[in-house]
C-alpha cells in the first residue's frame, strides 16, 4: 500500500507536532517533513518531493498565500490550507482557493488551537483525498487563477452544449437555479456565476460546503466578478431574479412562501449527513415550490450530499438535472453520486454548466 507523503508546515512547532501525530495516526500517511514557513516550505518541498503540503495561511517571512503562489506556479501540489476563523483569515482563504488549493481547514480556536483535535478527523480525510489527485486534477487547479479581465474577455454561447437525455420543457415559466457544491466548489461556482448576464431572469440559490465566516468572503469575492449580484443569504429576505444567495455556513438554506413571493429562511436544525449548510435540505426545501420551473446542479464536492435532495425534487415538478462531468472535477464524489440516481439530464465540463442553464432561458 502506497503511504502519502505530507509536508506539514506552519510557524509554530507545537502546531507542527500536533498536526504530524495527528496525520501519523493513519496507515496511509507519512509526515516526511515539516517547515516553518512558505521559504522554508518551498526548500523542503525541492529536497522532499511530497504528495501533500498543509500550508497555514497566516506566517513570518513568506505567508502560506505567496507560498501557495509559489508552489503552484513552480511544483505544483494538492495544498490543504489551515486557517484561522478571523476575517483576514476567511478572505484569504477564499482567496486562497482561487490561487489553486485543494481545500481549507479552520483551526478551532486562531492560530495556537491547543483543541485541534476537534478537527481531526476532517484534516486526515481531506489529505487522503488530496493524496489521490492525479496530474490532470493538478493541473486543473494550478491553473485556476482566473483573472476579471480574463472573466470579461469570454464570449457567451462559445461552445455547443453536449446533452445527454432529451428534454421537452417549454421555455415560458417562473425559474430558480439551484446549485450544490464543496470542494473545489468556489473554483467552480466562479466558472459558472461570472458567465451568467446581469439581468439573468431567475434566482440563485447556492449551497457551498464552508464553516461559519467564510461565505460571506466566498460572496464578497464573487460579487466582484461576476454580472448578477452575489450575496451571502440573510434570514427572510424575498429573492430576486438576477442574484445569487450562497448559505451562510452553520445554516440550513431554506424557501418559503410570503403570500406570492419567495422568502429566505435559514435554520440551525441539525447538520444532515455531517453537512450545516445541506444541499439535500436546500433542494428538499425548493421541491415544495409549485410556481417554479427548477435547474438544479451538483458540483465537484466529496460525499453524495445532494443526492436524496435531487430525488425530492424530480419528484415533485419540472426539473432540469445538470451534474459535473468527472473531466473538470476537482473531486467528483457529489456529481457522480447525483448521477447514479439516473435523473441528470445533462453531464457537462464546469466551463459548459452556465451555457447548459442559458439554454433553458432562451
């Protein structure tokens, strides 16, 4: 059984030994070094030639974002961000994900966590989720630095759009887009928003696997690119056409009637399969929604959250089912799980969802 090799690196040594023991724990893993910081990372990572980096964000000389930069762009690996839950801390690793890691981890209480322990769990299972990536994932995320510039140089409608069932819908209806995702997913859910026109005539409703304090940065950053507007959702606001709501992490995104509007609620009901926010309850919730035609997608994200959610709503009107193609994903257990229901209409690279959707508005 091949181990993965992690390089654990962090400026202090206590956190540096807690994450190795943790890590070690594994039969499949191996700690083959640590560093103290992003220059001596970037060294380690020459002599060491790891499968896997830990990289925290906020350190002396070089900080976890120049080095992430760094790395990418000069041996490029699967990085696991670890963060602290301040909001320098979440914008940077909203921003971090755009630089090209594979996912983040919060640090429970700053940066000395002395109760890192409850994070465990989640550390260990992302870093073998990372330890699987191919080259061809890789390369995916090295090159996922997109630029505005680069966002507004493309042109709408630029590819055909492949369809894998047939569909009869008829075009004329009140629409709401719903789109589940995790990891990977702010990559991917900037592919998609910045295609969609400013005056898109439906709502947005998103669920991004995050903790609390992160989202509203995720909305923050997506906002200042794409044409709809881009908000974290807030509790019993009417949804409009032409605007994203991403749930804000530690709830539950929810609909409700408001005589003939469409209401937000959000709940801190229990996590559903270990997820607060929940793409099942989302979609679970939107099923009951009688006046809406409904779009629903699943993106690149572990597990099968979403799955259940997509069955309650094939169930109770007219949707359109797109899941990520395993081409474009980052990881592709959500997508795939989604797809082995047999009720996607349509199995698309992510730089082909939105024009999937625009189709369905024309």
């Amino acid at each position: 059984m091949r181990k993965i090799k992690v390089l654990v690196v962090d400026d202090s040594a206590f956190m540096r030994k807690l994450i190795t023991d943790f890590l070690s724990e594994h039969e499949q893993i191996e700690v083959i070094g640590t560093a103290r910081n992003g220059e001596d990372a970037l060294k380690k990572i020459q002599t060491l030639q790891p499968d896997v980096v830990t990289l925290d964000v906020e350190m002396p000389v070089m900080n976890g974002l120049e080095a992430l930069k760094k790395i990418m762009e000069e041996h490029p690996l699967p990085i696991l961000m670890l963060s602290s839950t301040t909001a320098e801390g979440a914008k940077n690793t909203v921003l971090a994900m755009q630089y090209g890691a594979f996912d983040f981890i919060t640090k429970p209480s700053g940066t000395i966590s002395l109760d890192l322990h409850l994070i465990k769990d989640e550390l260990i299972k992302k870093v073998l989720a990372a330890g699987q990536i191919n080259e061809k994932t890789l390369k995916k995320l090295s090159d996922s630095n997109t630029k505005k510039e680069e966002i507004e140089k493309r042109q709408p409608m630029a590819k055909p759009v492949h369809t894998q069932r047939s569909v009869n819908w008829k075009s004329p209806s009140n629409k709401i887009v719903v789109i589940g995702t995790s990891t990977g997913g702010p990559r991917a859910l900037q592919q998609v928003l910045t295609v969609l026109p400013k005056d898109f005539p439906a709502p947005v409703l998103i669920v991004q696997h995050m903790p609390p304090g992160f989202t509203r940065s995720l909305a923050l950053r997506l906002d200042s690119l794409c044409q709809i507007h881009v908000k974290e959702a807030e509790d019993g606001e009417i949804i409009q056409n032409g605007t994203a709501y991403i749930a804000p992490g530690g709830y539950h995104m929810t609909v409700k009637k408001v005589g003939s509007a469409t209401a937000i609620q959000l709940l801190q009901t229990p996590p559903k399969n270990g997820h607060r926010p929940s793409v099942d309850v989302m979609f679970e919730s939107v099923s009951h929604l009688d006046q809406f035609d409904k779009i629903a997608v699943i993106m690149t994200g572990m597990g099968s959250d979403g799955k259940e959610g997509l069955i309650s709503l094939k169930q109770r009107g007219k949707v359109i089912a797109i899941a990520e193609s395993e081409e474009s994903c980052i990881v592709f257990g959500m997508p795939k799980a989604a797809i082995q229901t047999n009720l996607v209409n349509h199995v698309e690279e992510v730089n082909q969802i939105a024009y999937t959707i625009l189709k369905y508005f024309t």
